[in-house]
C-alpha cells in the first residue's frame, strides 16, 4: 500500500486491509475491535450460500461494495473509494487531458453541485454555471449518489451527448446539452497589459509544475519596472497544496502562508522562504469557482498584506485529502484535515470575501484590478489593505 499526500479537487472520476490503512494512519488514536467485522464476513457466506441465483455473486463487486460503504456512511463527499478503472481515470485527470464535460463538482448540502465549469471547456460553452445544481444525468435523478457515482455516469465516449438538468442559483431549472470531448487544461497563461507596465498571470490549477510555469511567465515580464501584477484564480478550482504553497511564496516575503489542522501532527504552520520578484501591488481574481489550493495562495497573499482580493466571494473548500493506494490498483481518497489562512480564518462552507467587490455582469474585475494597481503604483508591499485601497 502507498500512501501519497496530496490536496485536489474532484474532477468525475482485503478488508482486514483497510482496517490496517485506518490504524496506520490514525496511528492507534482509534481502537477498533478486531473482531468488528466479523458480523459482514458472516453475512456474505451467508449470501454465497444460500442466494437462490449464485452466477450473480461476485467476491470482488462485493469487497468493492464493502469498502465504498465504510467510507460513505462519513457524509464527506471529498472521502472516497475508488475502484482501479476510477482510480485510472483519476489519475487522467491530474495529467491535464480527459475526456468528459469539464466541470469541477463537489456534493453541497446533499445535492451534486458544479464547483466550476473549466474554461473553453464544453460544460462552459453549453452555459454552465459555478454553483449550479445537478439534479439528474439523462433522467435520472442524482438524489442519493456518491460523487464517484455521478462522476462515471457524466463521463462517457468522446463525441457522446450527456444531458444535465440543473438548477441554476436564481432559481431556475435547464436542460443542458453537453457533447463530451477531449478536455485540456493549460495550467498557467499570461500576458502584458498597459503597455507592459502590469503583468497579467492566470493559474487555471495547481499540478506538479505550475510553479515552474509561473516562474517561466514571470520571467516574460520587465519585473523592475512593472507597475504590479493581476493573478487570475477565477475557476480554478485548485489542486496540490504544496503548489498552493509554492505559488504563495512568490508573493510573501515573509510569515506564515498556510495553517493545516489534523489528527496526526495536529496543528502545523507552513512559512514564507522568501520571495525573489520585486513587492508591487498585486491583485488577485476571485470567483464562485476559485476553491481548494487556490483559496490558499489568494488567502496567503491577502492575509499577509501582498496582495487585494478583487471579483465573487471563493467557494469554500479548506479542506485537504491524502490518497492511500491498495495492491489491487484501488485506492482510498480520504479527508485528513482542514486549513485555514495565516490569520486563522476558516475557509471551508465560508470562502474567501473580495476587497473589492465585483459582478462580472456588471463590471469588469480585469479593469477594476488595473484601476487599483495604477492608483497604488509606486507602493511597495506589504501594506494595510483597508477601506483605503477601494478605489
């Protein structure tokens, strides 16, 4: 077994075994009976015995079912078990190319909720929204499906057609077509604005390099003369949190840049090393879509006086999941702590506010960043951001 750190965002997707993950991991905190069990290996013989149609028992749909239910009886929809083909197209996901929509979602007050559609995705094109409710796949209702389960049955053969009925936050119920293709994420993209005086950055999510690729984008900028800098979060709907960590010491000198709290080191404060690009004002982008790794970089800027948050309060997932890998290619995504900013502000079912708040049907955060970090040219971070700094 394999045990990997990890803090991401859903994307689709023996038993004495997993009892000894769950006593490693907890490190004895947790006695469980070795005998526990016993009443659920008795049962199965039972079945295996007496069910009047045996072709239709299957051992290893039976474990399978086993370990899905410990974990789902936890009404945590970012716990859970997958099976090897799950775990494959897990795995897909993380590489940047899928096939599937191109939503992020997430169960939220028992209902399947879009954390984010990912942009020039088909979920975005066919119009759907952050924070809309999915509630049913092709007919079929997805009240009382685990997440894994609404995954696989939106996933499905490039060129195919998934319809979601969704409620939208105003209230309003759609059918939306959805022709499922190829998805490809570009983590980082970036450009000048105002004539290369600021420099415009959008992190789309964090994966094994995004710090890398932001290093890389950085290095395209006149850095001694520009004027400041937009980082673009919006629907990023995170991913490694040592990436998130990474991507904040770019912008904080100093201090503390994230606080994790779990049942193994209990409290644990991660530091700024030092940043190596010059301490202009930076505007950060938020939205309805900006969760996960990426709330903690825009907290770690924000919290520590680098950086303004500008755009829709975030969506609120501050909490951070390990991955344990079983011999047969199963594995087990499992909740194992919450964070919270370096000024000890929860994030999860709260998110992030903005310094500046702004409808994207009204106005244009692009512009609104531009417009502050023109009016704070010359400042050099940190600062006390306040009411002062609202334009």
């Amino acid at each position: 077994m394999r045990f990997r750190p990890f803090f991401r965002r859903i994307v689709t997707f023996t038993l004495p075994a997993v009892l000894l993950v769950i006593a490693v991991s907890v490190s004895g905190i947790q006695n469980t009976p070795s005998n526990l069990f016993d009443p659920v290996y008795q049962m199965y013989q039972y079945v295996k015995s007496y069910f009047y149609e045996p072709d239709r028992i299957d051992d290893q749909e039976a474990l399978y079912g086993a370990m899905k239910g410990i974990v789902e009886h936890l009404d945590d929809p970012y716990t859970v078990f997958m099976e090897p083909t799950e775990v494959t197209q897990f795995e897909e996901s993380l590489a940047g190319e899928f096939s599937g929509v191109g939503i992020e979602i997430t169960i939220q007050d028992d209902i399947l909720t879009v954390i984010t559609p990912l942009i020039g995705s088909p979920a975005e094109a066919a119009g759907m929204l952050a924070g809309d409710k999915i509630l049913s796949i092709d007919g079929e209702s997805t009240e009382g499906e685990t997440l894994s389960q609404s995954a696989m049955r939106i996933r499905g053969e490039i060129g195919t057609t998934v319809v979601l009925t969704v409620k939208h936050e105003d209230g309003t119920i759609e059918d939306i077509s959805i022709v499922r293709d190829i998805i490809t994420v570009e983590a980082v993209r970036h450009e000048p604005y105002q004539d290369g005086e600021i420099g415009y950055i959008r992190l789309m999510r964090f994966e094994d390099d995004t710090t890398r690729q932001l290093d890389e984008a950085l290095g395209t900028f006149d850095l001694q003369n520009l004027t400041g800098l937009i980082l673009d979060l919006r629907s990023n709907a995170g991913g490694l949190m040592n990436e998130a960590i990474s991507v904040a010491n770019r912008f904080v000198d100093e201090g503390v840049v994230l606080i994790t709290q779990d049942r193994l080191s209990n409290q644990r404060k991660y530091y700024a090393r030092g940043n190596n690009i010059p301490n202009f004002p930076v505007a950060i982008l938020i939205n309805r879509g900006t969760a996960s790794a990426s709330e903690i970089a825009a907290g770690a800027i924000r919290d520590n006086n680098m950086g303004i948050l500008i755009g829709q309060k975030s969506f609120g997932k501050g909490v951070f999941q390990q991955l344990i890998e079983f011999n047969d290619g199963s594995a087990l995504k499992i909740t194992t702590g919450e964070y919270y900013t370096p000024s000890g502000s929860v994030v999860n079912g709260v998110g992030l506010t903005p310094d500046i708040e702004v409808d994207p049907e009204e106005g244009d955060p692009i512009e609104t960043a531009i417009q502050w970090i023109n009016e704070h040219a010359g400042v050099v971070m940190p600062m006390t951001i306040g009411a002062e700094s609202t334009p």
